[in-house]
C-alpha cells in the first residue's frame, strides 16, 4: 500500500466549491526532507480547502474486482454490463480514513474522528450505487466515477450530494483515493420544482381549449402544439395524417387566403413586444366555415435580431363573431330606436361619466353628444339640483346593496324615476323627468348606470296652470261662475256662496241673471248681444243677494270655444265692491278735498277753474277767482301752537262758507291760503265784479270778529286777491297766479283789503324778483350802508346813542329805504346775511368813533324775525361780533318789534336770555302797536320800551295818545326799564315826554339819519364833544 501522505496532490478550488485534484507520485528517492515539507504544506491545502475531500480506501473493493476478472476498462465495461446489482454487495468493502474540515462543517460534527465515525458506521452501511461506475467516463477510458447520492448528515438530516473521485491509473494506489463531496441539495430541491412548475404549465396548456403552439420560422415547421388545427375544425387523427404537411393552410376560405399570407409574411418580420392578429375563415368537416382567430407574438429571436420563433394563439371565434353580429345588429337597432326617440337616453360609466348619450340630447338641453360624452351626467343639472340628485343616487346605492346583500342578487330591471331641474346650454331651466336603473356585474356590483330624460316642462306648466286655476278658482275672492253653453249653471265657487248667500246645490241648472236678480230686459239682452258679438261683457251693477239684498257688484262675463269655435260654456266672475265703492269715495275726498277743514283742495279748485273756462267760452257764463292769505297768521301759529293753529283754519273755513251760495266754491289751497270761485249765469263782467266785490267785503267783515282760540280771543284778517275770467286769463293757471298776485298786491297796500289784479302788477312781480337778485349780490359789491341817527338825553340834550339804519345804494334805482327790500330779504333767506354783516359793522363803526374821539355810549341794531327765530346762528353772530370788536356788550343794543316777541313767546323769551346772558342791551321798537300781554313782558330779560311814533305824531294836543303815551311810561317805570320816544320832531314834544318822564328822545328834531363819516361833524356842530367822556369810553374798548 503507497503511504497516504506519500501521494502529491494539486488542489484547484475552483467556482461552486468543485475541486479539482492532480496527483502524482514523488519519486521515493528524493529527499526524505523534501517530501516531509511537500507533505506539510499539500495537508494545509487539503484542510483549507472548500469543498468536503475525504481520502477513501478502496483497495478492498480493487481486489474484489480482480477477483471477478476485472483488470482494464474493457473487462470493467463487460462485468458491470452483465452483473446484477442487487447480487453485488459492496458493504465493507470500503473504508474513509481522512477528511477535512469543509467535511465537518457539511455533515454538521464536532470534529474529525465523530464525522469518520458517522461515515464508515451510518453512511457506508446503506447501498451504494455500483451501476454509477458504468459512468461516461469509464466507457469513454477515463478513470473517474461522478454519482449523486443523499447521505445523512451527523443531526439525521439528509443532504444530496455530487460525489467526484479519480481512480488510480496503475493497479496500486486503491487505498488513498480521493474524494469530492459536493451539497448539491438545493439545486436538487430546485430541479425538482422547476420539473413540477413544467409539468404544471404544461398540464395548463394541454388543457386550453385554445390552439397553442411555436413555429420555428427558421426550419419553417411547429416546435410545439398543444393540438392540431384540424381537430379544431372537427378533422380526425386518420383524416389529418392523409392531408399534406401545412394542410390547414388548404383549409383557409378563398377569400381569406391573401389575409393569411400577409399574416405569415408580417410574422416573420415582427418586433419583440409586437402582436400580430389575424382573423379569417376556416373549413370545418362538416362544410361550414368557421371565423378562426389566430395571435402572435415573438418567441425566440437570432443573434442577428431577427425572428427565431414565435408563440402563437389559435382560437375558434365563430360563436363570438355571430354573437357579436347579433349583437351589433341589436345595438343598431336599439341605437336607431334611441336617436330617433324624443327622450334622452344615456348610459355612464361606474365613475358616472357618460359614455353615451343620444342625439335628442341636442333638442332637449341644446348640447351636441360630443360636448357631452366624457362629462358627468350631474353637470346637465342646475347647481341646486346636483346635490338633489347625489342624495338620490346614493340612496339608490344603498338599496341597491342592501338588496344584494339580502338576497344575494340584484334585480337589474329596477327602475327609478324622479323629476329634476335641468339646465340647457343657453341657461334656461327646464324640468325633466328622469328615469335610471343601474347597470350591474354577475356579482351584484355596479358598472354604471342607465337612464332616459324627458322634457316634461311644458306638461309640469300644464299642470301647475290647472293647479293655479283650481286654486284660483277655489280660493278667488271674487265669485266664479261656470255655466254651460245654454247658460246654465254647473259650478260655483266658494266666494259665489260668501257673497250671495246661496249654496252651490241651490243654483245648478239656473240660469245666470235670474239667479243674481238681473230682471231688466235691457240688461239681460245687452249681456246677451257682448257674449254673441264680442265673446265678452262687463259692467258695474246693481245684484241682489239670496235674502234679497241689493248690493253693487263688478261683473264680467265670458263665452269660452274649443277649438272648431263652437260654444262649450261661460264663464262669469263678478265681486261686491261695496268697500271699494266707499273706498273710492274716501279716496275722492282724499284726493279732492282737504283733510282739515272739509273744504276743496287745490287740485279739485284746479279742475273747477278750468270747468268753468270752458264754460265761460261756451258763452253765457262768467265766474271770478278770490285768492285769500290770513294776515299775521304764522304768530298765532308758532306761539299759541300748531292744534290752534289748526283750530283757527277750521273757523276761518267755516266763515268762508258762511260768506258765499251753495253753488260758489271754497277751497284751501294750502297752510294760511284760501280760494273762492264764484260763477253768475251772465257774460257781464261787471256783474261778475260786483259779485266778487260783495264776497270780499262779507269775508273782510266777517273777520272784523274775532276768533276763541284756547279760552283767548285772537284778531286777525285776511289779504284778497281777485281776478275775473276773460279779462285777467283765459286759462286756469293764469288766474290763480293773477288772482294770487292780487293778493300780494293786497298785502303790499297794509294788509286787511282786497284788490282786482291789473296787468301792470305783473311787472311789479317781476320787478320784485329782479330786485330779490339783485339783493343777493349787494354785500359782495358793498352796496349796502349803514346810517345813524342820534338817540338824545331828554334831560341834559347829550347824544347818548346811534340808531343803524340799513340802506341799499342800489346802480340802477338808486338809494332804496329799508321798507323796499327788507320783506324781499325776509323771505328769500338773504335777511341771514344781512343781519350779520349790520352787526359786525355797527360794532366796528363805533369802536372807530370811539378811536375818533365821539363819545358814543351804545348803537342800537334792529332786528328780524328771521333772525330772531335763527336763535343758534344769532347768538354766534352777535357772540363773534362782540370777541372781535372787544367793545363792552352794554354798548350794543339790539332791537325787536312787539309783534315778534310776542309771535312764539317761549322760543323767543329763550333767545332773548341767550343774547342776554352774553351782556347786551334788548329794546323793544314800535312798542303800543301790537298785542304783548303785560304777563309776558314782564318776564322779558328787557332794558328798554321804544313808543311808537304814531303815537307821538299828535302831540301835544291828542289826549287819547298822551294817555297812551303816560301808561307806556308808566308801564316801562314799573318793570325798570327804560323808556325811549322815537319821531320826535318838534321842542313842544320834546318837553311834553320829558314831563311824562321819557328818558330819551329820537327824532329829526335832533338829526336825521347820517353817513358814518358825518356823525363827528354833526358832534362837533353840536358841541357835544366831551373829552372826559372820550377818555372813559377808549379805556372801555381795552
């Protein structure tokens, strides 16, 4: 036996952990030195090395060979091809005797003597497979013996394992060969499953219905195929062996050979991923032909990128193409039917996007199918009405899968109808009726949904209208009558039976006019000849309820037709307009008389006047137009109050009716205004003159009375202005604006008169509406100017004051007086601007006499009513005059006339206290010509009463203004205050108020009114200069 470690082996350890060994001898006599390294270092490759290495003894099984005669390669091939395995046991015939650590590690030991252990007592002892010499390598000459086998490892699990030895070339060596294990289990465990997976697949395909096959396009022939064609096509095997090879191509339908060639031709040519199908027709045994379906793919490709192979499909389609002609054909017609239906009918996918809408989609919502298809079927409805529609389809959902899930089936002809409000493409809203079912799987679940929309807006009208009309009908507050094409009557109302008392059952089969009391012939066949000639009646009139009651009715009466214009029934509607009738008259007095005083108001005056101008042109008729404005009646007003005001109007209306005939008329034109129209059967104007002259004197006389207000007796008058037809107007507007004139005119003369309008008093008006104008711009351009006259001690003859005095320096007429314009200012509004502008410079005048060396204690300013009732603006005035001037308010003193303080006495006395408060001087100017109550003046913040120069006029000599002139004094003593004589004009009077104990005098016995610039001369003529006085009045101004 060689020693084992006498063998020199080269251990490749290539990929896979296959080792590849080389062995030779080493000549034995070589150094005994050399080998021992050799053999070192070849045992640390044999341990190191990957792949399990066992050293296996085999010399006993050599000699069992030799034994049965085996001794070269021809002897081994003879006996393994004649013996038994069964009767050869090889057990014990061979023995491991070294492995290495890779060995170990593969079989699971602890160590090297457990893992030889296990091999020689558990591996070795199971049959070996001896037929594995019989390998290609023994037949081919070479020595190696390549088996697989599964040995268990150390922990009794079992590994399949490749096993490579090289057997000894020479006769000795047997008993170290060499052994390769390698763990092949895993790739066993994969080749049997990709056996399994092949015969899975395999078994798969087989079972296809379909023709599956691969056809080599480079040996032009099929690889594989799961069946032939001609089975397919109901051919036996026998009738398939005596056709030719590719006879299924004489199969194919002549008109579908060129098809097939094309197929063939682009089969060979087509690109990886490409699929090439084809259809054409196919002869079955039977005769028919049959539609066959063939696809193919790329199988296999040439190194070159050309068509290998390629995998094809073979299908018998003829069922589906017939039943996709049937169905073709059904879809046609029902397409045909659905575009020429005048509902819309549409399917949608499962995401309810339309998939198909028909063409009606056009005439009913304005939309082509193409706009449509691809949008959701909510967007064809209004905003409002999506969210409608969501809540309708998920409930449907939800029944829907209810009912699956309860009976595990879904009936699909369930339909769901509901009305909805559509939006056309031009935006006009219509209703539609909708009707959907959903379209479902064989499980239940839903792909889509189905439906048809029909316009039914004109059929919802129709309804609504009869909706309305037996609503209307029902609930009209007006009576309804039907009545049939003979008059007869066949329904009433309810409002027939509020109205006239009669039930329905009452009146049916009567006719109309007998049962609304209309007897007079005249009536009956008017009613009559409308309906038959005009289709129409109507009329306010007279009807009789069921106790007998008449009552005013409008009545109006209709005959309806069909459509062939023959008479079917008549309508008639009528209502009791008793309360309108009575509204109407509330409505006439309201429009044509006035509320306060029951009297004519302007618009009823207006149409009477112009009556009568038409009259009067027809001849033989004249009339004259009174216009009368009560005089002072705005004092009375604001003091007494609005409810006497009111109270005053209504007496003042009751006298104007007492002062004319029935047949005159009396109007109150508005606020204190009042008309008279009176008419007299003549053409003469004289006698309509005499007659307006006799009305305006009752009138006037008749306010000589006076008038109770609130336990007081007032006085007041009136103003007339008259104007005659024919001569003063020939329309009615023209006269009521000369008769109102007339009036102005009236008031112009003092008040308490009447006047006949003259033509030239509408230059006059004219004049006075230029002059208004003019005023307004007159403090811009300083045409106005302030003059003063002297207020004199009566005492000592010292000028104790200045009056200012308003004067307009006008560039075309001229110096104009106050009396001329201050009315004019009063009532445009400018007297605002003029009182202060009157103020500032009378302070500022006197600051400037005061400089100049005019011992001037005070000036007096006069006052308007204006003014006076502008309390806010008045008090700012006079506060701002003073502050800028820096004069001592004592020194301004203000004047108002008795008749305005005693016009609103409580706003006035607030004024006055106001004006007061910031220290000026308050005189009261005409004092003794109004009617101020001692109770009232008292209570006045008052410095000073002013008697009026009438009644200074006739003194001394007049004993009744004297006394007039002691009690004012008297009075004024009284009350403190002092007293102040204007229209002084004589040294008689002078001395007389001066015994009567007037303290202070004015008048042109003194001076008349001055320029400002002349009032230091008229000081110096006078010798009233006083330098002390001076003195005392400039420290006054700092």
């Amino acid at each position: 036996m060689v020693p084992l470690f006498d063998i020199a082996a080269v251990v490749l350890v290539l990929g896979g952990g296959l080792g590849l060994f080389f062995f030779r001898y080493i000549n034995r006599s070589r150094d005994r030195r050399t080998a021992y390294g050799l053999r070192r270092r070849y045992e640390t490759l044999y341990n190191a090395a990957a792949s399990a290495l066992w050293v296996v003894d085999l010399s006993a099984l050599h000699n069992k060979f030799l034994g049965h005669g085996v001794r070269d390669l021809p002897s081994l091939e003879k006996f393994l091809a004649r013996v038994d395995e069964r009767e050869l046991n090889l057990q014990g015939l061979i023995r491991v005797r070294e492995v290495n650590w890779a060995s170990v590690e593969l079989f699971v030991a602890r160590n090297k003597s457990a893992l030889l252990k296990h091999i020689n007592q558990v591996c070795l002892q199971q049959s070996l497979p001896v037929t594995a010499l019989n390998s290609r390598g023994v037949r081919e000459g070479v020595w190696n013996l390549d088996f697989e086998i599964v040995l268990p490892d150390c922990g009794g699990h079992d590994i399949a394992l490749w096993v490579n030895a090289a057997l000894p070339l020479f006769q000795s060596g047997f008993d170290d060969v060499l052994v390769t294990l390698i763990d092949i289990t895993d790739r066993q465990r994969m080749a049997k499953r990709l056996v399994e997976t092949e015969g899975f697949w395999k078994h798969i395909v087989e079972s296809v219905p379909d023709l599956v096959y691969v056809n080599d396009q480079e040996k032009k022939q099929i690889r594989y195929a799961n069946r032939e064609v001609g089975e397919m096509l109901g051919y036996s095997s026998d009738d398939i062996h005596d056709f030719d090879r590719g006879y299924w191509s004489q199969l194919v339908h002549p008109d579908d050979k060129q098809t097939m060639q094309q197929a063939t031709h682009k089969a060979a040519n087509l690109e990886p991923g490409e699929i090439l199908e084809t259809r054409f027709r196919m002869r079955h045994r039977n005769g028919q032909w049959r539609w066959m379906y063939f696809r193919n793919r790329v199988f296999e490709q040439t190194e070159a990128g050309g068509v290998k192979s390629y995998l094809g499909l073979g299908r018998d389609i003829t069922a589906e193409y017939e039943a996709k002609r049937q169905i073709e054909e059904r879809e046609e017609h029902y397409r045909l039917l659905a575009e020429n239906m005048a509902d819309v009918v549409w399917t949608t996918d499962r995401n309810f996007q339309i998939r198909y809408i028909s063409p009606s989609v056009t005439r009913v919502f304005g939309y082509s199918p193409q706009e449509v298809i691809g949008t959701k079927i909510f967007d064809l409805f209004s905003d409002d009405q999506i969210d409608v529609f969501r809540a309708e389809i998920r409930q449907h959902i939800r029944r829907h899968r209810s009912q699956v899930d309860r009976e595990n089936a879904f009936i699909a002809k369930d339909v769901y109808s509901l009305e909805m409000e559509a939006q056309c493409k031009s935006g006009r809203a219509i209703t539609i009726e909708l009707s959907l079912s959903f379209l479902v799987d064989t499980f239940g679940k839903i792909q889509g949904v189905t439906g048809t929309c029909r316009d039914i807006s004109s059929r919802c009208r129709a309804e609504n209208d009869l909706r309305m009309a037996a609503g209307v009908f029902e609930n009209s507050t007006e009576a309804i009558i039907i009545a049939n094409s003979n008059g007869e009557i066949i329904q009433v109302n309810r409002a027939f039976s509020g109205i006239t008392g009669y039930a329905p059952t009452e009146v049916e089969g009567r006719s109309i006019p007998a049962v609304l009391g209309i007897r007079n012939r005249h009536q009956i066949d008017d009613l009559w000849w409308h309906l038959d000639e005009h289709g129409f009646w109507q009329r306010d009139i007279a009807l009789i309820r069921r106790g007998g009651n008449p009552f005013p009715a409008w009545m109006g009466m209709t005959a309806i037709h069909d459509d062939r214009e023959k008479l079917v029934s008549y309508i008639a509607i009528f209502s009791d307009v008793s309360e309108r009738k009575a509204n109407e008259e509330a409505i006439h007095r309201l429009a044509f008389y006035d509320e306060l005083t029951g009297l004519a108001n302007r618009t009823l005056m207006s149409q009477e006047i112009n009556r009568c101008v038409e009259r009067s042109q027809r001849g033989d008729f004249m009339f004259a137009l009174l216009y009368l404005d009560l005089d002072r009646f705005k004092p009375v007003n604001d003091s007494l109050g609005h409810a006497a005001g009111d109270t005053l109007l209504q007496d003042v209306a009751g006298r104007l009716r007492q002062c004319v005939r029935d047949g005159d008329l009396v109007s109150r034109m508005g606020g204190d205004e009042f008309t008279i129209l009176l008419g007299v059967t003549s053409e003469n104007e004289g006698k309509a003159r005499r007659a307006a002259i006799h009305v305006a004197r009752k009138v006037l006389a008749g306010f000589e009375l006076p008038f109770s207000l609130m336990g007081r007796e007032i006085f007041i008058s009136a103003s007339i202005g008259i104007a005659v037809a024919g001569r003063d107007g020939v329309i009615g507007s023209e006269l009521l604006k000369n008769a109102d004139t007339a009036m102005y005119y009236a008031k112009g003369k003092g008040r308490n008169n009447y006047q006949f309008y003259m033509s030239d008093m509408n230059s006059r008006a004219m004049e006075r509406l230029e002059l208004e104008n003019d005023l307004r711009r007159a403090i811009e351009q300083h045409q106005l100017k302030l003059e003063y006259q002297p207020q004199i001690s009566a005492k000592s003859g010292a000028a104790v004051g200045m009056e200012a005095l308003l004067r307009w320096d006008h560039p075309e007429k001229g110096r104009l007086m106050p009396a001329q314009f201050i009315t004019i200012a009063e009532e445009s509004g400018v007297i605002i601007s003029i009182g202060r502008w009157v103020i500032q410079e009378a302070c500022q005048q006197l600051v400037q006499w005061r400089k100049d060396g005019v011992a001037i204690e005070r000036v007096a300013v006069n006052l308007s009513a204006i003014q006076l009732n502008d309390d806010v603006n008045l008090v700012d005035i006079v506060s701002q005059a003073l502050q800028k001037t820096r004069i001592d308010p004592g020194m301004l003193e203000l004047e108002i006339t008795e008749s305005m303080m005693m016009e609103n006495v409580d706003s006035v006395m607030q004024v006055l206290r106001r004006l007061k408060a910031l220290g000026v001087r308050i005189s009261v100017d005409d004092f003794g010509t109004g009617y101020s109550s001692l109770s009232y003046l008292r209570q006045f913040p008052l410095d000073t009463l002013k008697i009026d120069k009438s009644f200074i006029r006739t003194l001394p000599g007049g004993e009744n203004d004297e006394q007039i002139v002691r009690a004012i004094v008297a009075i004024a003593h009284s009350l403190k205050l002092g007293v102040i004589a204007e229209g002084v004009e004589n040294e008689a009077q002078q001395e007389l108020l001066t015994l009567l104990g007037c303290e202070e005098v004015q008048g042109f016995l003194f001076g008349r009114a001055l320029p400002p610039d002349n009032v230091l001369d008229w000081f110096e003529q006078t010798e009233l200069t006083n330098t002390s006085s001076l003195s005392k009045s400039v420290s006054a101004l700092h």
